[in-house]
C-alpha cells in the first residue's frame, strides 16, 4: 500500500469520522427519530464526503516535475550541450 493511498484512507475516514458526529451531536437535543433521521444523513454524508476525499488524494496522479517530462537527449547532443 503506498503513503498517498494510506493517508487518502486515513483523512477519508477522518472527515467521515467529523461529519458523522457533527450531525448526531446536532440531534442530541432531541429524541426520537430527529436523531435517527440525523445519523442516517451524517453517515450518509461522511461516507460520501470520505470517499470523495480518499479519491483526490489517492487516486489522482501526482503532477509530474517539469525536469521529468522533458525528452532523454542522446549522448552527442548532451556533450554539445
């Protein structure tokens, strides 16, 4: 498992985590089914939430260096260089 895809899972989960709470901790106030309306969307929400941010950090490519992009010269070219 590489670093980006560990920290994409471990932020995702993080802000799923907030989310999630954020809504429940809302709905504490009242019973019943505001709170179980409240859980649903909250979980609803940070899973979405956690996904889309595991994908941008995960599985978006790195931009590369522009040192990188350029072509190999042959070796007569760099030596005029």
């Amino acid at each position: 498992m590489s670093n980006r895809t560990l920290l994409g899972i471990i932020s995702g989960f993080i802000y799923g985590v907030a989310v999630f709470w954020g809504a429940i901790y809302q709905a504490l106030a009242v019973d019943g089914l505001v709170l179980l309306a409240a859980a649903a969307i909250g979980l609803a929400g940070g899973m979405i939430g956690g996904a889309l941010l595991y994908l941008i950090t995960a599985v978006c490519p790195v931009e590369e260096r522009k040192e990188d992009r350029l072509p190999e010269l042959p070796e007569e070219y760099r030596a005029a260089a």
